[in-house]
C-alpha cells in the first residue's frame, strides 16, 4: 500500500475491523448525541439525536465497499491512535462524553473522555501528546463520514 | 420513544475510580475478553490480543439496536453485490490523492469522464492539506463506471490513485476478498466463520 505501513494488518480488507465514535451530552434538550460506525461486513451506521426545536433522531445506514473501510483504516493507522491509552485523558462530565472504540489488527481499543472544546483543553490536560492525536483524528473521521453520509443522503450532518 | 430507555442503558459515569482499575485489569489478565464487549456481538475477536481503555465492556451504543430502523437507500429485497446508488448518482472515492492535491486537480482530472455534480476533497485536520481521498459524484452509473476503468491505478499528481466506488448494494463478503487466504493458514477455521457471519 502507498502509505508503507505496518505489518500484515495492512492487506487491503484483510484482518478484522470495526470502528464506533460518539459525542454527545444529557441537558436541556434531553440525551443529543452524534454516533457512527463501520462494522466489518462494510455497514455505516449513523444516528443524530437533537431534541432542539423537536428535532427527531436521524438514523441512516448503508453498505460502503472495501474502499472506505481500507481508508478508514489508513486514517487510523497514520494516526497511531493504536499506541495511545486513555488513562490520563480527562474524565466525562456533565458537559459531555467521547468515545471512540476500534478494532484494528489484534487490537482493542476503547476510550472514553471528555468533550473537548478547542487545542486549549489538549495542552493544559494530564497527555498532551496522546489527547491531541485523539483530538485530530475524531475531526478527521468524523469529516469522512459527514462527506459519506451527506452524499449518499443529501442531509447535512449536524456538527455536535 | 426511545430515548428513556436509552437513559437506562447509559453507563453511569459517576462510579468510583477503583471500579475502573478493577476493569482494566481484567482486560489485561483476558487477553481478548475485551472483544466481547464490542456493542456489535457478532464481532467475535478471538485474535485479539492486547485490548485497552477505559471503556472496554461499559459501552451501549444505539447503533447496535436491531430493533430501531435505520433508513436506507437499498433495495431492501434484493441486496446481493455491486455498487449501490445515493440518492441524487453515483459516488466514487479517489484514494491515494497527494496532500497538495486541491480541488481543482481533481475537478479538471474527473470532468474528462462527464459532469462532476459534488466533489469533496476533504484536508486533514492537524495539517490543512488534503487528507489522502476525494469523494466524487457522478449523474449516471456510465460515467462513475468510465472514471474507475480509467482512473483507477493511473498517476495523479505523480502519485498512483485508486478509484472505487464508495457504497455497495450488500454486504463485502470476506472470503471472496483479495486478500490470499494461504498467507494466514494457521487461521482457525472457527476464526474464518466468526469473520464472515
């Protein structure tokens, strides 16, 4: 593959892989929340809760090809996310939670933090270095699914 | 609704930190148990080995609710195989794209094949230059079929792109993938099964 990656987990759709993201809080407006995920057979799924103005749950899905799941890993993997490890991230609290969970080669990972407002929050935390891969990388998937979905559905996705 | 009972589901944030350290180390003394955790069971991740966060085996996701409808274009009596149509043409993804690609390198590149009506060339969050895809859409299945037959392995800015299509009709069946199954003989059989089902 063009990016020289790792070892064998790099062949195109080979190893197993599965990717889930969520951003979301419990408030006035009730439980908002962004969700998605790419399961290993190639299904996105999408679910975008805001109560705001009696706004109802959008929940989309469809199959994507090999394609978007070898480049959803790419991402990943440039990211070296893999190498990362939560326990110095800030807590969730009332203001929100993260998390993100991938399955990528023979790892498992799966974090939880805190929403995170701007670099600000990155610098002054307990893992600079770590929180601001996470930081980067959950824009730039999140980036890639917006396209994904919004293509395919003609919605626009709403940035929570 | 059901949003109240998604409330229920929710993990409590709240708990003690001594709970936590409880969790993880039995992820680390289980070896792959953390896979079980996965909000989609069917993921059965007997090859994984190393398993980290603090989340493993707390997470409840929406996602994994086979009762709530999710909406879809398919042709939900007829999955099988190929391309899947969005709902206003055909999208392709252009992998491979150089960083200081920009979109109009790709307009100019992808409009020999017909009228490009949506190009997203996203960039990379932490660099600003693009992020290594594009998105590209095309009116007819004639045009996007032209485009990959092309396209697909040529040279874009000297770099070699791939160019596919970006949804399927179905679901990617594993065992017919690319990928040369003799090269991970030692796999279990029950790992092969677990993959594909």
């Amino acid at each position: 593959m063009a990016t020289g990656g790792g070892a064998g987990e790099d062949v195109p759709g080979g190893g197993e892989f599965y990717l889930r993201y969520y951003v979301g809080h419990k408030g006035k407006f009730g439980h908002e929340f962004l969700e998605f995920e790419f399961r290993p057979d190639g299904k996105l799924r999408y679910a975008n809760n805001s109560n705001y103005k009696n706004d109802t749950m959008i929940r989309k899905e469809v199959f994507v090809s090999p394609s978007v799941l070898r480049e959803a890993r790419r991402i990943i993997q440039e990211s070296e996310i893999m190498k990362e490890d939560d326990n110095n991230w800030p807590e969730p609290d009332r203001v929100g939670r993260q998390e993100l969970e991938i399955v990528m080669g023979n790892e498992h990972i799966s974090f939880t933090t805190s929403k995170i407002g701007s670099l600000v929050d990155v610098q002054t935390s307990k893992d600079p270095e770590g929180l601001r891969i996470f930081y980067y990388l959950v824009q730039d998937l999140k980036c890639f699914v917006f396209s994904l979905i919004n293509l395919h559905f003609k919605i626009k996705p709403i940035q929570s | 609704m059901a949003a109240a009972a998604e409330d229920v589901e929710f993990v409590d944030y709240d708990r003690d930190e001594e709970e936590e350290e409880d969790a993880m180390d039995e992820d680390d003394r289980g070896g792959g148990r953390g896979g079980r955790a996965l909000p989609v069971p069917h993921i059965v991740s007997q090859g994984v080995m190393r398993s980290r966060g603090r989340l493993l085996g707390r997470s409840t996701s929406v996602l994994a609710s086979n009762r709530d409808r999710f909406d879809s274009l398919a042709d939900a009596g007829n999955p099988g195989h190929g391309p899947q149509r969005s709902i206003e043409g055909w999208i392709l993804l252009v992998s491979g794209v150089k960083e200081d690609a920009e979109e109009d390198d790709l307009y100019n590149t992808f409009s020999d094949f017909g009228h490009v009506k949506d190009l997203h060339l996203n960039l990379g969050r932490r660099t600003g230059y693009a992020k290594g895809y594009a998105l590209v859409e095309y009116e007819s299945f004639e045009e996007a079929q032209t485009a990959i037959k092309a396209m697909n392995g040529t040279q874009l800015l000297t770099r070699t792109v791939y160019v596919d299509w970006a949804f399927s009709r179905g679901p990617i069946q594993k065992l017919t993938s690319t990928r040369p199954l003799h090269r991970r003989s030692r796999t279990p059989p029950r790992r092969l099964a677990a993959l594909t089902c």
